[in-house]
C-alpha cells in the first residue's frame, strides 16, 4: 500500500533538492589540484631567442612594470570579470599608475615612449588580459592619439592631461553598421551650423563607449563630402551609448552601438587635423603596430600557461611534459613566439626610422595574428578539459583572439592592403563592380 507524502515531506524534499542545486561551484585550486590556475600567472618563460636584449633599458623597466601589475592586480580577477562581461574599474587607478596611457605623444602629461615601449607594453597587457591591453589601445592610440595628432594646441591642453592619468576615458568612432572594412564610406553626416555642427548617424563595435567621458567620431561634411573628425562630450544631447551583449571575444571591453540625433559640437571642438579619410591614417599607422603586438602578447601568455600546465599535470604516471607530442606542439608555439616577436619589432624600427608602409604594417598584423591563432590552438589541445576552461587563461586567450584576428583591419583586408602595395593593382573590389563604376 502506497503511502501518500504529506506536505511537510514534499516541502523537506524540495528544500533538499534546492540546497542540492544551490551550491556554489568548487574553487578550482580545490576541483583540480594537479595544476595552478591563471589567477596565480605563471612567470614568462618564452624569450627563448633572448629578444630582451634588442630592448633598451627604458623598455625594459616599462615591461617589468607592466608585467608586475598584471599579474599581480589583474590576473586574479580576470575570469571572473570576462565571465560577467563586466570591465573591471577598481584596476583603472592600477593602469593609470603605470604611466602608459599617451604612449608616444610628447607633453600634456603624456610619456612620450618609444613606440617599441609602447608595443612592448601592450604585448604585457594582452599577455595576462587581452581585454584590458584593448581598453588602453582604444583610449591612448586611437582616442589620445587622433587628439595629439589631429587636435589644435587647445584642444590638446584642454583633453590630454586628464586622459594621460586616465581621469576621463575615450573611444574611438569610425566602424559604422553598413561599413567596416570599407569605413571610408560611412555615411554619418556633419552639418555646418552657426557655431558648430551637427551630427547625425551611426556607429557600431566602438569600445569603450558605454562609458567614454570623451568620444572621438568622424562624420562626412555634407559640404565637402569629406571626412572629419570630432570630439563629443558625453551626456550631450541627441547622444547614445549601449552596449552590445553576447560577445565571445574580449568580453570585458564594452563594445556599443552610437546613435547620434541632431548632436551639436561647437566649433573649438572639430579637429583641424582630419579633413579626409586619409588624415585617419596617420592614426591607423601607429594602432595597426600595437594591434600586431596584442596577438604576440597573447601567445606568451598562453605558451607560459601551457609550459606550466604540462610539468604540473601527470597522466599515465608522467608529467604531460614528458610526451613527444606534447613537446612538439609547445616547441611549434614557442618557435611562432620568436618569430613574432622579430617582426613585430622589426615593424617598431621601420616605423622609427621613417620607412614604414602601410603594406609592411597590414603584412604585420594579418601575419602574427594568423600564427597567433595556431599558436593558441595548439595550447587549446596541450590542456585537454582543461583547455575550455577560462581559470587556465587558455580557453580565455582563444576567444579573444578571435575579434582582434578581425578588428583594425580583418586578416584579408590587410592582406589586400600589402597586396596592393606589392603588384600596384588594388583588389578589394570585385573586378566587375569597378568596370562599372567607371561608366
């Protein structure tokens, strides 16, 4: 005979059933003690070419800075924040110490680095938290940048100084819904107005956005039908910011959507600088190189992580180092690791002497962040479960890859680029479509 429960047995079974369910998950030093997590950052460990000595002792002492802070304030958070897709504010005051934001602009309170310090330093980003080095990159060598290269001598005292201690941070606008790899021809329109202009449009993919207290935006003069350039405040009216949700890849930079209705920007703060598509390239030149790094810093970290993982992590009553295969795959990322690492500087000292391209720069950036993928591929098999985990940094480190693969430039725009360069025949468009434009 079946006894039917009571409501007090049914209600003790959900409770059990609820506490069951509710539990927090394991730390996972305690779930998976064989090896140490990312939170407690492995020491480098990939300069096996000994590229430390082509630094000079400036850009050392900027990389053990960088490098200390990361691994030290960041990279016990990271997963967390990139799990939430939150931007991490308390470690804001931390990068502001490092004295980085402005890289290579002279005054203003800026460092005035080399643009190889500067490299190097968003290499050390990226090598701990590939979201954080974005952060930097958008804010000092697209939004500082454009001010100090493109900006009136007020407009650089009123804005740099407090955007070199990162007191107020920037974005930069240019990628629009319709047009991305062809971002000359935006159609965000600024109308000439007594006093000003006014903004109308769309931009799209804008880190840091949600939140910049200074937004950088070009638009298309309706009298001229050239681009130009803007400094918008935040707050101003007809101005939005919102956040694109669902990302896979540097999830803690806040990517938004810009919505601009009727936005009035006085006069004293359209740049003087920007009067065509092509005055962004001065800004580009400097950004494509720190993008280039970004993909080398990523593969340091995930080789230093894998490097430890695999003395750490036994299987078959032997360190997982102590297989051919798994040395093959890590000899295979380190040799990839040296070979960025040569042409990312050698990119810094042809733009120092002058004698860089924009084909040497798209060459590259599609090339490392090509060989930074497979880099971060082998590291994804070397640790196993492991390996889709964002607490070992190497799952992390593969979807943020992936975005900085196809922003400031994607591998085949940059291609074309170097392309053209080399054979005097432009390509981007499909040969038919530009027969027809000449007709």
């Amino acid at each position: 005979m079946t006894v039917p429960a009571t409501k007090y047995q049914e209600n003790k079974s959900e409770e059990a059933k609820s506490a069951y369910f509710d539990l927090p998950a394991l730390d996972v030093s305690v779930a998976f003690p064989q090896a140490t997590p990312a939170s407690i950052f492995p020491p480098s460990v990939s300069d096996y070419y000994k590229f430390d000595d082509l630094l000079t002792l400036e850009e050392q002492a900027v990389r053990n800075k960088v490098r200390e802070c990361m691994e030290k304030e960041v990279a016990p958070i990271m997963a967390k924040y990139w799990e939430k897709a939150e931007f991490p504010f308390e470690v804001v005051p931390k990068l502001s110490a490092l004295s980085i934001a402005g890289s290579t602009i002279k005054g203003y309170g800026c460092p005035g680095l080399s643009i190889t310090a500067s490299a190097i330093a968003t290499a050390e980003l990226a090598r701990v938290d590939a979201s954080c080095s974005t952060f930097i990159l958008v804010h000092s060598c697209l939004a500082m940048l454009t001010i100090g290269l493109c900006g009136s001598e007020e407009q650089k005292q009123k804005y740099l100084p407090s955007l070199a201690k990162l007191q107020t941070i920037g974005c930069w606008g240019l990628t629009e819904p319709d047009y991305g790899s062809d971002a000359s021809s935006l159609r965000t329109t600024a109308r000439k107005v007594e006093g000003g202009w006014i903004l109308e449009g769309q931009k799209r993919w804008i880190g840091n956005s949600t939140f910049a207290d200074i937004l950088v935006i070009f638009a298309r003069n309706t009298a001229t039908n050239q681009i130009n350039g803007f400094i918008l405040k935040k707050n101003v009216p007809g101005l939005q910011a919102t956040k694109i949700e669902n990302k896979i890849g540097l999830r803690m930079v806040q990517n938004g959507d810009i919505l601009l209705k009727k936005v009035f920007v006085p006069d004293e703060d359209r740049l003087p600088g920007v009067n065509s598509f092509q005055d962004t390239s001065k800004v580009l030149a400097v950004s494509r190189v720190m993008v280039a790094w970004q993909p080398i810093g990523i593969s340091m970290g995930v080789y230093d992580m894998c490097h430890r993982y695999l003395k750490e992590r036994k299987q078959f009553g032997a360190p997982l180092a102590a297989f051919q295969l798994n040395q093959q795959k890590l000899v295979l990322m380190l040799g990839n690791i040296q070979a960025m690492l040569l042409v990312g500087w050698r990119l810094c000292k042809l733009y120092d002497s002058g004698k860089m391209t924009a084909g040497h720069a798209s060459m590259g950036k599609s090339w490392i962040s090509l060989k930074a993928r497979e880099t971060v591929s082998l590291g994804r098999e070397l640790l196993g479960g492991n390996g889709i985990l964002a607490d070992f940094l190497v799952a992390k480190a593969f979807c943020d890859l992936e975005p900085i693969y196809t922003y400031e430039g994607t591998y085949d725009i940059n291609t074309l680029v170097t392309g053209r360069e080399i054979t005097g025949i432009a390509s981007f468009k499909p040969a038919a479509l530009r027969n027809r434009s000449r007709l």
